[in-house]
C-alpha cells in the first residue's frame, strides 16, 4: 500500500501523537501525508492495520 493511501485511512490525531512519541517536529501547518512521509513506514501500516 502506498504511503497517500495509508495516510488516508489514518486521523490526524494518530498521526501527530506517533510524531511526538519520536520527537518529530512538525511545520506550522503539516498535512497528513507530510506528516506520514516523516514517520517510520511500520509504525504507519500499523496503525492502518489497527483500524
């Protein structure tokens, strides 16, 4: 699966607690797909698989 299909599928709210749990500083305005490039591929499809 692609990362823009994943990145879909996941909320916001997720995608910015993983950020935060690896110290990933985010821009003014990030998007979920920029934020989806910036974590770790496996924690991604994980927490696609989880929903």
């Amino acid at each position: 699966m692609d990362v823009e299909e994943m990145a879909k599928k996941v909320t916001m709210k997720d995608l910015k607690q993983i950020a935060k749990n690896h110290d990933i500083v985010l821009g003014k305005c990030p998007t979920k797909l920029k934020i989806a490039k910036l974590i770790p591929e496996e924690e991604l499809e994980a927490l696609v698989n989880k929903k």
